[in-house]
C-alpha cells in the first residue's frame, strides 16, 4: 500500500518536473471551467429571455381587443420549458431541439430557438458544452499525460528496479493508475462543482450524484485504457499511436457509426417528403374555414337533425365554429398520427444507437448522461406532446368561444361594412399555465440503469485486460 | 561454508532457445565474497538475473536463504539489494531523491543524515547531491546506485559489475567496503571482468565461460586469491 502511493506520488512529481503532463492538465481543467462557467450563463439567460418572451407573448395575447375568434387561433401564442439544471453540463438533445414551441390552430410546429441556431460570438463557445469535453477531450488529455507511464520506465529499465525493490506489479500498475484517475479527477472537479450547484437550484440529489459518478466511472475507464496500453507496449511511441488509435475509435468513428447505423436501419422519410404525405392526408379532411366545404356536409345533416331544424341558421349554435371544431379535431388526429411516427422512429434510431455502448464506453456516459441531465429525446419527446395538448386545449377554447359567443348571421356577413363580427376581449382569458416538470430523480435513474450498466461492463473489461497485460508484462 | 546464503542447483537457463546458463552449481555462505568472473556474454548477468526472478530457469534451482526463485520471488527481493549492470535511476530526480524514492519503495525510511553518510561512503562529491541525475556523469550514477544498494541494509547484495565506471580511488574505496560489509555478515555475490578487483575482495571466484563454471579459485591462509593464476585461467578459458 505503501509503495502504492510513493509510485503515485512519484509519477506526479514527474509530471510537475517535465510540465509537460501539468499544462496539459491545466488546460483542461482551465476548459472545463471557462466551459461550466460559459454555459451556465448562457444556459440561464436563454432561459430568462425564453421565459420574458413568453410573458410578452402571453400579455400581448391578453390584450388583444375584441376580435373575430378564429383571428385570434391565428395569434397564437408561444410555450417553453425552463431548462433542465444540470442541462449546463450536458445540453444533450436541446442543443439541436430547442425548447420552445409557437401554439397556433391547425400546425403543429416544431420547436424553435435550439442552442446551435442561435449561436454567434461568445455563446459558439457553448458548443463545447463541459460534456463533450469531460466525454471526449478528457480521454486525449489523460492520453497525453499518460501513454508513458509505464512504457518509460519499461524503455528507462527502472521498471526493473523498481521490481527488484520487492515492489510487486499490481502495486506498480495501481500507484500509476491512481496518479492517473487524479489527473481526471482534477478535470472533472469544474463539473462536480457545478453538479452541486445544479442541486442546490433545485436538482435531485440523487440525479447529481448519479451524474458525477457516471463521469468518475468514465475517468476510471480511460485511466485503465491508458494503463492497459502502456502495459502491453514495449515502447513509448506503439503506446502513443495505439492510444492515438484507440481514441479515434471510440470517441469519433463508434459514436458516428452508431448513428449512421441506426439511421440506416431505421430510415426515416426526410422532412420534405413526411410534409407532403401530411399534406395529402389533410387535403382529405377539407378545409375548416369554409363550412361549405362538401367533407363537413355528414356533420351538417347530423347536427340539423339532432336540434331538429331544416337550417344551419336555425341552429343553437354558430355552425361555422362548429366546423372549425371539428376539423380542428380531425386535423390534429392526423397531426398527431404523423408525429407519433416520426418520434417513434427517432426513438427506434436512439436506442438501436445506444447498443453502440457495448462498444464504446463514450456512447455509454453520453446516454448515460443526457439520461440523468434530462436532456435525452424522451424528454423532449414528452414536451412536444404536452405542448401539443396545450395547443388543441387552447385552440378548442378558442373555437368554443367561436360556436357560443359569436352569432351565425353575424359571422357569415363579417365581411360587410355594416356588420361588426367580434366577440368581447374577456374571452381571450383562456391561456392556461404552462409548465414542464422534470422526470423524478428514481424516474431518471431508473430509465439510464442500462446505461450505467455498460460503464460497469467498461470498467469489468478493461480492469481484466490490464490483469492479463501485467502477467505477460516483460521484466 | 556455515550455511548456503545463496545456491544454485543444477542451474540452466535458456534464453532465445540458447543455453546461456548451463547446469551451475555453487553455493555461497553467509559474510562470503563470491565473484562469478567472465568474459562477455558468458552468462553473468543473466545468473545474476536468476536470482533476481526477473529471468526464468528451464531446470534446476536458484534460491535465496532457502527460499526458490520460482516460488518466493517477492520474499527473496525484499532481503536482496540489486545493482544492475547499467544504472537506471530517475534523471529528474536528484541523487538524493532517487535514494529516497527507491527506498520508500522497498518499504525503508532512511533519514537524510544516513542517506549522506552512504553518499560520503561512495565518495560522491557533495555538490552533485541535489542535482539532477541527468546531471551526473557514468561513475556518479554507478555511486549513487552502490549508495543506493548499501542503505538497503539487504542481507544479500547481487551486484552486476560494481566497479565499471569508478575511477581507480573509488574501486580502492569501493573494495574496503565490500570488505567491511562481508565482516559484518553481508552475504556478496558479485560478477565481473576485473580480475584484479575480484583478487582483492573475493573469497572464492568461479571462472563462468558460456554458461558453465570452467574453474574456482579460493583463498588460502587468508592471503588474497593469486591473480596472475585467475588470470592465466582466464585468458586460456576465453582462447580456447
Ligand atoms: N534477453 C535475451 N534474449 C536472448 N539472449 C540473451 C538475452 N539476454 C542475454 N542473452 C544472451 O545470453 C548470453 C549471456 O548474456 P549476459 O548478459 O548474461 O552476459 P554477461 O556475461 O553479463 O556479459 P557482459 O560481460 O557483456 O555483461 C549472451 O550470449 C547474450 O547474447
Ligand atoms: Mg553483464
């Protein structure tokens, strides 16, 4: 134990005195922070301005004077979601989802404002969000500082020395691997720092805490890659390109082929082509301005016999809301019907992409880690469906206000000088609170179990390889 | 000899295919000066390393205080002090460093004073003591590893050609050492090609020629062993 950690020690008083493995460190513990530190900021105020953006959309709605209730269907107004706390690590899918959705009648928009869109000037630093650094840039730094570790004192000879002080091989290969995983470590404290910060705004502990250990177990991982590679190499420069190699590997190409694959065997329709199998299902359901149209003529003889009249003017009701009830329902049907495809194939692509972990111990945190940050599809999946509830809430109300408040005479004729077809502001009230709550802690944890199962796998795999190394580790 | 420090038994080692040690037999007592003489490439590192676990033998035995190579490597190397044949210590450390770290790794906590007083034994000039040891010239590091090996306080010192490198004052210095630590109980088995160095200090000498001891010379009366007759050994040995 001892020997251990002077052999820890050691290798740390070397780094200190060839600086190269301390500026290396020092960069990138200096990047992480400038990351946390950049992202946070940059987190919060898109939040603050999302959140007055909506305030002001939602006041100008409510202000709005008295109307033609199907011009207001067209106003709209918009919905957000507050980020999620420890989304100023990992932004994960929001970065190309964005966070905000404009509720208007008959679309369903896709939403807006993604981080990547926005950027320019300083907030192109929040690219490199801590996640990406901690998930692939710390992999090359702990290269950097420890390809040698055990390859120079093999090519030096005082491995042997070292040996024949009575210090056995495993306490030789862990005082490396300490003074290895401390260097992580030291990169990974700007994100533990701000993962306690995130619980004190009101993230589960337990989700922080799983989120750091994850990064911990990523950084036992690739210190054990290191030390495995150094192990088996008889000399510094194999050591260094097998790394070189290795990271390549399972950092760049695995992550990109794990979505290549699962794009090819789940192929989704592109965008053009998904809008115009929309259109064609919604050209069926004829159009809900007109209440001519020959598609509402069924809902027309239904509902004349229901209150018993032989005319639409007869009726209790404003037929013409009663069409843009209606077809907003059939309409939204369909719109859902597409969505749910669409959302299920990207589903499907995830999860076949996020096998690749087996494979790449870089696909495991980074599941893993959108997972515990509430950053993962699924997430945004279920704002895109709350928000679509809200809309056709919203846009129903609007439409009822339409059929009751608004006269059928009135409104046919709206286009006349002399008539005037609005109904009173008061009933632009209708705007109900919107708020995305986060999964709970056990939900989240629960959900990434397979996940940190496949960094246990990982940290299994290479801790044998390194036992197998140090057998045949030459002497 | 009271009893066996050091024994080899029937002792073959095969390197690359080669026979590089074949089939030795000696044994070496306690306070005893062994020196193993041979030309290059004879196999004396290579027997030195046998006993150091860090080569295998393909038969016979090598063991250490009664413990075998094969079966107490660890134990053996905790009661061993190694002087390799090239000296490998750490050139960003400093002399003193290097003692220090090596030690602590051997489980042994040596105050700076003791660690002086083994630089002065080797007479390693004072200045280089806290310099670099990519500093140091051949025969400085070769001090710094005899400093090295002493401060173990082993009782068993395997030494791979200790004087290569020292000037003639530091072999003369170097060789009384070995003297006093042999009276004191030290057990020392060192190989060479120096004849006259193994004259002075050995008790007994085995001339090593591929592998295989061709000749032992022992002290008689206490007067060193004769060095023109190693020496006539020697050179007909390598001729033949
Ligand atoms: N790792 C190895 N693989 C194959 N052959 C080796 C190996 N090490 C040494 N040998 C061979 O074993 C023989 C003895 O080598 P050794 O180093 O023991 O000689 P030596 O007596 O110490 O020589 P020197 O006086 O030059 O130090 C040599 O012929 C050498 O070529
Ligand atoms: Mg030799």
């Amino acid at each position: 134990m001892n020997a251990t950690k002077q052999i820890m020690l050691d290798e740390w008083r070397y780094w200190q005195r060839t600086k190269l493995a301390t500026t290396v460190i020092f960069i990138g513990v200096v990047l992480t922070l400038a990351s946390v530190v950049v992202n946070t900021i940059e987190v919060r105020q898109a939040a603050d301005e999302r959140k007055h953006f909506q305030q002001v959309s939602e006041s100008r709605f409510l202000e709005q004077p008295d109307r033609h209730p199907h011009r207001m269907v067209h106003y709209g107004h918009y919905v957000f979601r507050a980020p999620s706390p420890l989304s100023m690590i990992e932004p994960g899918v929001d970065a190309y989802t964005g966070t905000s959705i404009f509720l208007e009648g008959h679309r369903q928009n896709s939403a807006t404002f993604a981080d990547q869109r926005q950027s320019s000037g300083l907030t192109r630093f929040s690219s490199l969000s801590p996640a990406f650094l901690m998930q692939v840039l710390v992999p090359l730094l702990m290269i950097l500082v420890g390809y040698a570790c055990i390859t120079r004192e093999k090519e030096a000879g005082t491995l042997n020395i070292m040996l024949t002080q009575g210090v056995k091989k495993r306490e030789v290969l862990t005082g490396k691997f300490l003074a290895l995983v401390g260097s992580g470590l030291l990169v990974l404290l700007p994100l533990a720092l701000a993962s306690i910060w995130a619980s004190v705004t009101g993230e589960s502990i337990i989700v922080t805490t799983g989120f750091v250990v994850g990064y911990f177990l990523y950084i036992l991982i690739w210190g054990a890659i290191v030390l495995w590679v150094s192990t088996f190499s008889s000399r510094k420069n194999t050591s260094f390109a097998s790394l070189i190699c290795l990271w390549i590997a399972l950092c760049i190409l695995i992550p990109r082929i794990s979505s290549s694959t699962a794009a090819s065997i789940v192929p989704s329709p592109g965008k053009l082509e998904a809008d115009f199998a929309v259109l064609e299902e919604l050209r069926k359901l004829g159009d809900g301005h007109n209440a001519s149209d020959p598609a509402f003529n069924q809902l027309k003889a239904n509902l004349l016999a229901k209150h018993n009249v032989n005319d639409i003017a007869d009726l209790p009701v404003n037929f013409r809301g009663v069409v843009a009830e209606y077809s907003e329902e059939k309409l939204t049907k369909v719109l859902n019907q597409f969505a749910e495809i669409r959302m299920q194939e990207e589903v499907s692509q995830a999860e076949i992409a996020r096998h690749f972990g087996w494979l790449s111990p870089t696909v495991s945190i980074r599941t893993f880690s959108m997972m515990m940050a509430g950053t993962n599809l699924e997430t945004h999946h279920r704002f895109l469906r709350e928000a679509e509830a809200l809309r056709y809430e919203f846009i129903q109300s609007l439409n009822h206000v339409h059929q009751h408040k608004l006269d059928y005479h009135t409104d046919i004729n709206r286009y006349r000088d002399d008539v005037v077809a609005r109904v009173d502001a008061g009933n632009w009230n209708i705007l109900s609170s919107f708020s995305f709550e986060p999964q709970p802690g056990m939900a989240r944890l629960h959900q990434s179990l397979l996940y940190s199962l496949q960094l246990l796998f990982w940290c299994i795999v290479t801790l044998l390889l390194i036992k197998r190394a140090s057998r045949r580790m030459e002497q | 000899m009271p009893d066996q420090v050091v024994a080899a038994s029937s002792l073959c080692v095969k390197l690359a295919q080669n026979d590089v040690i074949d089939n030795l037999n000696f044994t070496i007592g306690r306070g005893e000066v062994f020196a193993l003489l041979g030309g290059n490439g004879a196999g004396k590192s290579t027997t030195l390393k046998t006993f150091l676990g860090a080569v295998s033998p393909s038969s016979g035995t090598a063991s250490v205080m009664g413990l075998s190579v094969d079966a107490d490597i660890n134990t053996i190397r905790s009661k061993v002090a190694y002087l390799p044949e090239s000296v490998m210590l750490y050139g960003h450390l400093t002399g003193i460093e290097n003692i220090e770290y090596f030690l602590s790794l051997a489980g042994i906590k040596q105050a700076q004073p003791e660690i002086e007083e083994a630089l002065t034994k080797v007479s390693l000039q004072t200045d280089a003591w806290h310099k670099n040891l990519s500093h140091y010239s051949k025969g400085m590091r070769q001090k710094t590893a005899i400093a090295l090996a002493l401060l173990r306080e082993a009782p068993v010192l395997l030494l791979d050609e200790p004087t290569s490198g020292l000037d003639p004052r530091a072999i003369d210095e170097f060789n009384q050492l070995i003297t006093t630590l042999a009276n004191s109980g030290s057990t020392i088995f060192m190989v060479t090609h120096d004849v006259y160095g193994a004259c002075q200090v050995a008790h007994r000498i085995g001339l090593l020629d591929k592998g295989k001891i061709v000749g032992m010379f022992e002290r008689k009366n206490n007067a060193h062993i004769d060095i023109e007759e190693v020496h006539a050994a020697f050179s007909q040995g390598k001729i033949k």
